[in-house]
C-alpha cells in the first residue's frame, strides 16, 4: 500500500501523508464532498479535483498490484520465475507493460510454436538464430519427426520458423519500442465500404480520409469507430513501410535479434522469420491495440467533456423562489400550462389552444392573464421545442396588453421533460396529473432550481454531449455520478423540501435513506434541527455525519442548521460567541466583526485553521449559493427557423453544449448553430471552455446556413464576415489562418461541420442517477 500512496503523491505532487490520510478515508466510507470540506486537517487540504483524481488512480493501481500478485504465482507455479524477471513485474508501472512481461508465460491455446517446440525443433530455431551461417535446409535435415507430422525439412523450417515468430512477438522490449513507434508515426485510413455511400452519408467527411493516430481529437474518433461499427467504413492502420516500401519496424525487429542480411546461409530465412513476425503476429496485435487506445483515449476526452457540460447544467443560476408559469408548447394538441409556487409545489393547471386548427388566441391570452394574476406570476417559462417561437409570441402579446402584471418571459430547454412527464418518479410525485401536463411541472420547475429538477430527468433526454452510446458505460456513469454528486453537494440540499432524487444525491444518503426522509418528513412535519435527522429510520451516525453539512433547514430551532457549517464544528462557533459575547442571529452576516476574527484563536486538536476559516466564511454569508447570477437570453423577433436565417446577422444565443472543437448555441430556430473553435476568440485558444460554458449567453454572427443538411456556422467575433465560399472572413484579412499547425506529413481530415450526433449523456447517467436512488 505505501508503494501506491508514494506513487499517487508524486503524480498529484503532494506529500505522502496527505494521501494515506484521503485514503484511510475513503475506505472508511467517506465521499469526496465531505472529505474535502470538512477534513482538511487530515489532508493537508486537498480539493474536491485532487481528491477526484487520488481516487480514480488508487482504483486503477489496486487494479495493477492485483494483478502484478497473479501473474507473479502464476510464473512462480511454472517454476519459470527469475529474479531478473521478477524485478522487472514488481518496477512495471502500467497493465500494458505488465501484460507484456506475461506474455510469453500466459497459459495458451496449443500454437504451431509449441507443437514445433514438442516435435524437438527448438534447438533448431535457436541455432540458426545464433549462427547465420549454418544452411537451413541441412540442418533441418537432423531434425525429422514423422511421429509428428515433421516428415521433411519444410516442414521443419517451417516449424522453427513459427518458434521464432512466436519469440520475436512476445518480446516485452521489442513490443514497447514498436508500440510507440507506431502510435508516433502510424496514419488511420479510412474508406466508405463499397456500395453504401449512400446509406453512409452521415459519414461524408470520412469517405476518404487520414490522420496520424495520435492527433485524430476525440469526436473523429468515436466518429470514425461509429462508422466502422455500422458496417459503414473500413479503418486501416498504415505506416511507413506503405509509402517507403520500407518496414522500419522489420528494421527494429531485426536489430533486437541480431538479425543481418550479410549473404550468409540463414540470413534470407531469418529475414523471412522476421517479415512473418511483423506482419503476422506483431502488426495484427498492435494494430487493434492502437485502435484500442485510440478509442479508449477519446472516451475518456468524451467522457470529460460530458462531466463538463452536466457540471456547468446542473451549475446553471437558479430565476430562485418566485411563482412560474409553465408552457409546453404544442400545435394541434395545446399548449400546456402548469403554475408552481415559490417550492415547486404545482397550483393550477390549464390547456389552452392558441395555435391552428383551433386558433384560440384571445382566449388562450386572457387565461394566462388569469392565472398569472391569481398567483402572482412573475416569470413565464417556454419550453423549446415545436410551436415554441409561436408560443413565444403569444407570451410576447399577453405582456403587451398586460403591462400591469410585470412579467417576464424566458425560453427554456425542454430536452427530458416529456420522458420524465411518463416516469415513475413523475407519477409518484404528480399522481394526480395528466402526464401531458407533468412536462409543463417540469419546465416550470427547471427554470426555478435546475439542479433540484434535473436530477430527476432521465439522462438519455439530457442533450450536453455527443456519442454518448459509443463510449464506456461503466466509466461514463461513475463520471457522472460523481459529477452529479459534487454538484448537489456544493449548493447544498433543502431538506424540508427537496424530492427524494434529490436527497439521494447527497454525500452518505441513497435512495432508500432518501425515500425514508421524505416519509418521516410527510408524517412528523418539517425538520426544526439537524439532530432530527437521527430518528429517521436507518440513518446512522456514518451516515448523519456524511450527510449532515449538506443539508439546509432555514427558519429552524438553530441558525447554523441553514448553513455549511457541520454540527461536530458547532462547539467552535459557540467559542467565538463566548469571546464575542454575542448571540449567533447578531453575528451572522455581521462582516465587519467576522473579519476582525483571527482563525488561529479558535483552534482545538481536531479543528484546525483551515476549518476554522471556512466556519468564519460561512457565517458572513450562511448557505450562499455558489451558482451565478440569474440571466435570460432574448432571441430576436422573426427568426424562428433555418430558412429566416441569413449570413452576418447578428443575434443572442444561448449555449448548449461545449465541446473540444466549439461550443453549440440555441439562437431560436430549433437547430443549435455551431461556434467552431477557430472562431470563438479574436486569439488562438486550446480549449471552448477558456471561452464559454453550457448556459452562457453569447452573442453571435451567422456565417453559413445549410437548410438540407440542418448545419448553422455561426462565429463570436463579430468582425467576421461571410463570402461567397461562406467561410468566416476578417476584414482585410483574406489570407489569415486560425493557427499555426505542427509539421506532418500530408493527410486529408474531414471538414469542421457537426459530427454525426449521439444524444447526450444518455444511458450513463441514467445509470448514475438510478445507483443512488
């Protein structure tokens, strides 16, 4: 265990024990969350991020000295164990460099190789490989078995020529250099299988294409390997040897061996041996190897990418504790209309029909009008989808000839509303609606707490990612999980109002304790303090304390139940009281006075400065939200969709989902636009997220519009103009490039339009979410 404690502090670059620490807890049960707020002495202070990263890696390197255990007894058990051997197991730091060293010790199938090596043809093999002047034919003349199929001397060349094989391809040395070599200057090819091009259009931009290995970014990648998995392209790794006519790695395999062309007897033969290894055995494991880590690499780039963009969601300014009014729009079928108040809690609902056949336009505005002044409506949430521009107006014409309702109206994404409206959760939550007017809850709900609301859609609804389907499940959930997780964690949970998919995404809890405080909470009221949580059944000290500082009760029996500070920390509040000489409800919010505090006074053996700090912190703002400030976008009158767009407008948006090569804005025309990475910044910037995050408000220019293939270009540099060939210009600057490019050899990339679509986060974090409830 200290090997792995030592090696995770080197990589985080922290001291040693502030690793042990983290780990001791962790594997007593502690979440990330509460580890990082409320056990900083222990750990010397490390973040949420850095705990994030000891905990992934502690996995992965548990994972490798398990393994490391099993290969050692399972050589031991051959009697074929080395000291040398066993030294290079022990120092091997990666499962690849440790699977090679097993390689030719891994119990196998029976090989041509090992049949050769029974037939007594090794000492064969290995003679002509130390002493190329010896003639092949001759010598495998004294090595016939006919008892074994041997029966002449090709047949027997033949057999030695597989032991070698086989020894040149299980060479751990050999296969490190080769591996890195191919992955530095390999080339993926890829071609439309034949006769689909049709079928295949979605993968026009990789009909003909390449690009070294190493550089394809993550989104071609899962692109390409999306197209191969339908049976719609054919990928192929080349090298070198396919344009020189040249085999470098032939090369390196040879100079590993020995292995010379000098004229002598064995010399052509080995050169055959090598040749066969390569193409054979070597190449064919490599190659689907590299792809492999091709494909895994970009997973775990899509897989970032996507935490990213749930975090910034889920993180998205909250319009806060105010009666909304909810729309989800529809045509023939109504729009539906839901109210909530300041907790969500549903009070009226309606249908109305403003749009054709029916064309209810008076009447549909007078009932908004109605139950806008009923419940005092400030802010009316439109959902996105069909009939939501002319929903939209309808809100437009309702405020015009009510002025005195001061109302406000914002679009907001309804991407997951309806498939939550059909859930189980909806129907336990809103048994008494229709499902057609739970979407409308929902939209309402979202736009008051996102975070509270979208924990309960399901994740395949939620549009923040691509190739969602195409990426690990298993690495995706825990990645989301954990996203979901320090979110919910860093704002803080109402326990006196939150839903249980809510509460069970809070640090101790799941769903079961989730549903339990619910129940409770229905049967004895709201909770006035947080010791209260102790007589829910099945919650225990682990579990409070985990839990606890992450819940919230405002207006209970104690002012510091409404804040981040953890009850076991209350005795350090009541030592400032005392030396104050003041009572908790004036020094709350009192910054003045908790500025003048020095932490170092308040210390004990268990809470340290660093506690002591983030305690004084709290007090000046308790329970602060550390989401944005609330803003809407206005998208402009008239632009509804694609065929209403034309180049160099200029318009609002608002943004979608962020990826490596740029950031997609809703600008009101049901199809995001995208802002390519080249055209986001008037400097060259390596990542979208230096610029932007999912929910910013931007303001963009369109640049190019393709109605058939539903693809807006839009640009953030204003000063961009579109020409003829609807690139994005600068003016008087014809010739400028978006970036300096490294030296490469000449290869043909797709161009920078929309990827093949996945659909968000999908199966994962439905998996992540249904875990902990």
């Amino acid at each position: 265990m200290q090997k792995i404690v030592s090696k995770i502090a080197e990589e985080l670059s922290v001291a040693a024990n502030q690793v042990a620490a983290a780990v001791a807890l962790l594997d007593e049960g502690a979440t990330v969350p509460f580890i990082s707020r409320y056990r900083k002495e222990k750990t010397g202070g490390l973040d949420d991020t850095q705990l994030r990263n000891l905990e992934e890696r502690l996995g992965y390197l548990r994972e490798l000295e398990a393994r490391r255990e099993t290969v050692l007894n399972s050589i031991r058990e051959q009697g074929k164990l080395t000291e040398a051997l066993e030294r290079d197991i022990l120092s091997a730091e990666t499962k690849t460099r440790l699977e090679d060293l097993y390689l030719p010790y891994k119990p196998k199938r029976r090989t041509k190789a090992q049949i050769a090596r029974e037939a007594g043809i090794e000492p064969l093999a290995l003679l002509l490989l130390s002493d190329p002047t010896r003639d092949p034919a001759t010598e495998a003349s004294a090595y016939l078995n006919s008892e074994a199929g041997f029966t002449d001397s090709k047949l027997v060349l033949d057999g030695a020529k597989q032991i070698l094989m086989e020894r040149f391809a299980e060479n751990a040395e050999l296969l490190g250099k080769l591996r890195e070599y191919l992955w530095n200057e390999g080339v993926l090819k890829s071609q439309v299988v034949k006769e689909k091009e049709q079928e295949a259009a979605k993968f026009k931009d990789y009909f003909d294409y390449a690009e070294p290995i190493k550089q394809i970014p993550s989104h071609r990648a899962l692109a390409l390997f999306r197209g191969r998995n339908e049976g719609l392209l054919n990928l192929e790794l080349v090298v070198d040897e396919e344009i020189t006519g040249t085999s470098p790695c032939e090369m390196t395999i040879a100079q590993q061996f020995g292995v010379e062309d000098q004229g002598r007897a064995a010399d052509g033969w080995l050169k055959e041996c090598v040749r066969w290894a390569w193409r054979v055995k070597i190449f064919s494991h490599l190659d689907l190897e590299l792809k492999m880590r091709l494909r895994e690499a970009a997973e775990e780039e899509a897989i970032r990418v996507f935490g990213h963009n749930l975090n910034d969601l889920l993180l998205a300014a909250p319009a806060g504790n105010l009666p909304i009014l909810g729309l989800d729009p529809g045509l023939r079928t109504g729009v539906k209309v839901a109210v909530v108040d300041t907790t969500g809690k549903v009070l009226d609902t309606d249908t109305i029909y403003p749009h054709a056949p029916k064309n209810q336009w008076d009447a549909s505005i007078n009932s908004l009008a109605v139950l806008s002044k009923r419940h005092g409506v400030r802010l009316v949430a439109i959902g996105n989808g069909t009939a939501s521009r002319e929903t939209d107006r309808l809100v437009a014409d309702m405020i015009k000839r009510h002025p005195e309702l001061k109302v406000q109206k914002i679009m907001v994404s309804e991407a997951g509303a309806s498939v939550y409206s059909a859930s189980e959760l909806a129907a336990a939550e809103l048994p008494e609606l229709d499902v057609t007017l739970r979407g409308a809850v929902s939209i309402a709900r979202r736009l008051q707490d996102p975070l509270a609301e979208l924990v309960k859609i399901d994740p395949k609804a939620i549009g923040v990612g691509q190739y969602q389907h195409d990426v690990n499940q298993t690495r995706l959930a825990r990645q989301l999980d954990n996203v979901v997780e320090d979110c919910v964690n860093s704002v803080g949970v109402d326990i006196n109002t939150a839903s249980p998919a809510l509460l069970g995404q809070v640090s101790g809890l799941n769903k079961t304790l989730a549903e339990n405080i619910v129940r409770y909470r229905d049967e004895h009221g709201a909770f006035k303090n947080r010791k209260a949580l102790l007589k829910v059944p099945r919650l225990g000290n682990k579990s409070f304390e985990q839990a606890a500082g992450f819940l919230r009760i405002n207006a209970g029996d104690n002012p510091l139940d409404a804040s981040a500070v953890h009850p076991e920390a209350y005795p350090v509040v009541e030592r400032i009281l005392h030396k104050a000489g003041r009572r908790i409800q004036d020094v709350i919010g009192d910054r003045a006075f908790l500025r003048t505090l020095r932490p170092e006074q308040f210390t004990d053996e268990k809470f340290g400065v660093p506690t002591v700090t983030d305690i004084i912190a709290e007090l000046e703002k308790p329970g602060r939200d550390p989401r944005g400030e609330f803003k809407t976008a206005s998208f402009q009158d008239g632009i509804e969709s694609l065929s209403d767009l034309k180049p160099d407008m200029i318009l609002e948006g608002v943004v979608t989902n962020v990826t490596n090569f740029g950031a997609f804005v809703d600008i009101g025309v049901h199809q995001d636009g995208l802002v390519h990475i080249s055209a986001m910044a008037e400097k060259f910037i390596k990542d979208p997220r230096e610029v932007v995050k999912a929910g910013d408000l931007v303001k963009v220019k369109v640049m190019e519009v393709d109605v058939a293939r539903k693809r807006i270009g839009l640009s953030m540099r204003l000063s961009d103009q579109s020409d003829g060939d609807n690139r994005a210009r600068r003016p008087n600057d014809s010739a400028r490039t978006t970036a300096a490019k490294p030296k490469q050899r000449q290869v043909k990339r797709p161009a920078q339009n929309n990827p093949p679509m996945g659909g968000a986060m999908a199966a994962a974090l439905g998996d992540a979410l249904k875990k902990r409830r």
